[in-house]
C-alpha cells in the first residue's frame, strides 16, 4: 500500500509538473540587433531560468532587417520587440499601435566621437571639419543641437555619410568626428586598434536624457498587465544578478553563443555597458518621455504634438 500510495504521488506531481510546462506562456521577443551586452538583461534572464521562473517561453530573436522588429509587432507578428525611445516616438507619430512596457538602457549611448591626439578638442573646434555620420534624420539633430550649444551650425561642418563605417573613417582621418557611435562599443574597437578615442555625450551638450533601448508590445497587449509584470520581474531578476555577481554573469551572457559573443570587444563593451543598464526595468520616467516627445516635435523628427504619454509608454 506504501508502495502503491507513494508511487500514486511521483505520478501526481509529474502531471503536476507538466501542467505547469504546458502554462507556460510563449513569447516570441525581436531584437533591435544581433546580441549584444546591450541585451544583457534578456540573455541573462534566459540563461540562468529565470524567464522560466515567471511562467514565461521567451524567444529570442535577432532581426534581418533592424527597422523590421517593432514592425513585426505592430503587425501582431511578435509578441514583443527592443527598440529605441526615440524610434518609438516616430513609430507613434506613424500611428504604429505600439506602447513600452519595460526599459533595458535608460541613457543616451549615442554619442560624438573624436581621436583623443585629434584635432578635435571641444566642441566647438568642429568649425570647418568634417563629420561623419551614417543615419540621416535623428543623428542629424542630435548633431544640430550640440553644436548650436557650442556657437556653431550645420553649416559650419561638413557632413559626411560613411555608411557605418564610423570607427574606420576615423582612424582613416576621413573624417574628424562621428556622430551615432554607441559609447560602449565605439571605443573599445578603436582602443582594440591601438587609436584612442573622445565621446562627447549628447546629453551633456544640450539634448535632453532619452531611453536608449526599451520593449514595445502591440497596444492589443497592453492591457496583460500581469503578464509583462512577470517578464520584468525576471528582467529585474537578471540586474540584480549582473550588478552581484558582473564576472560570472560576463561568463554566462558569452556562454549563450560561444562563436559571436566571446570576444575582446565584447568584454570589454560588457564591463562599459553595465553602468547604462536599468536597474528598475518596468519605471516609467513619464515627464522625461514628455520632455523628449516635445524635442522631437521642436526639431521637426515628428510632426504631430505629442500625445499623452500614457497612450503609448506604460508601466505594467
């Protein structure tokens, strides 16, 4: 009888078990870009279960086509996508039916960047050089604006597009600054080729804070507030994890894919990205939203006013 009633339970708590597999609720996740320590929170969260532990089957997946996640989203074809804020602000003023649950980077990694031994010193040495860049649009502005917070304009530089050569142009000195360098990774691949580099950070040079990377869902999703609560508790999970324990947690995020992730830039990358990373994934800073929601709008990047901040960004 024993016998019978304790394998009567094993059997019990296998079904039980299976059960909770099969409730687990798959989503699928596009990335902004192959991985990257930009992705940190996601990797890790996958990698040491905990996804798992918030009953969630998260996929990653690396686009084709950068520009193609948060449309994939739109167009209900992803459950979820990493973005930027600023990229999202526009894909609003298109009416994409989007809304940020959850912050991976909240600051800037955009950045303007010079040689160290260069002729660029400041700012405002920039009179009369050439500026490399490889998006129009966005980098144009950010470019715009430090520059008149330094006495200069657009027309004091010569704009060059170097299709995202960035780094290389540099070296080359085809160009006496970058624009659109990622702090983080920019640096360290010049450092890596034996030329020191400069980042100006735009925020400090007269562009208002943003949120570099976020996650969008489908405004049809929006109202799973329990759901998106369970994936930043694990995304909350994952920092806390990374901040505790940064080697382990390096030795982990390259162990996801051995052959692309283990490699000089990207330890280093690691280590200068993990200050950028949220602490605090679901918060929603709404008046900063606002705030830069009227800078596009002033800089013409959108060309309606911008909506109320809860209509598209929420904290689930």
């Amino acid at each position: 009888m024993r016998l019978i009633k304790k394998g009567g339970l094993i059997a019990l708590s296998l079904v039980f078990s299976s059960q909770l597999a099969v409730a687990q609720d798959k989503l699928s996740l596009a990335l902004d870009w192959f991985v990257n320590p930009d992705h940190a929170h996601l990797v890790i969260a996958q990698q040491k279960g905990f996804f798992k532990e918030q009953g969630l089957a998260v996929e990653l997946i690396e686009p084709a086509d950068p520009s193609m996640p948060p449309k994939l989203v739109a167009a209900g074809k992803a459950d979820l996508a990493v973005t930027y804020q600023p990229q999202l602000h526009m894909q609003i003023d298109e009416e994409l039916p989007l809304t940020r649950i959850s912050t991976l980077v909240d600051n800037p990694l955009n950045s303007l960047v010079v040689l160290e031994d260069g002729p660029v010193q400041q700012i405002s040495d920039l009179k009369g050089k050439k500026v490399g860049f490889s998006v129009g649009g966005f980098e144009d502005v950010l470019l715009k604006v430090m520059l008149q917070h330094h006495g200069l304009s657009m027309n004091d530089v010569e704009l060059i597009n170097v299709n995202w050569s960035l780094s290389p142009s540099l070296i080359a000195k085809k160009t006496d600054a970058v624009i659109g360098s990622f702090r983080n990774f920019e640096l360290n691949q010049m450092l890596l080729e034996n030329h020191k580099g400069r980042a100006f950070l735009v925020e400090e040079h007269g562009v208002p804070v943003y949120e570099e990377l976020i996650i969008v869902v489908n405004n049809q999703e929006r109202g799973q507030a329990e759901k998106w609560q369970r994936f930043n508790r694990a995304l909350t999970q994952a920092i806390a994890y990374i901040h505790a324990q940064p080697e382990q947690a390096w030795e982990d995020f390259k162990a996801y894919k051995p052959k692309e992730l283990d490699t000089e830039l990207n330890r280093l990358a690691w280590k200068d990205t993990l200050p950028y990373l949220a602490k605090e994934p679901a918060k929603l800073d709404a008046a900063r939203y606002q705030s830069f929601a009227q800078f596009m709008f002033d800089n013409q990047l959108i060309k309606k006013a911008p909506p109320a901040v809860d209509s598209y960004a929420i904290e689930p």
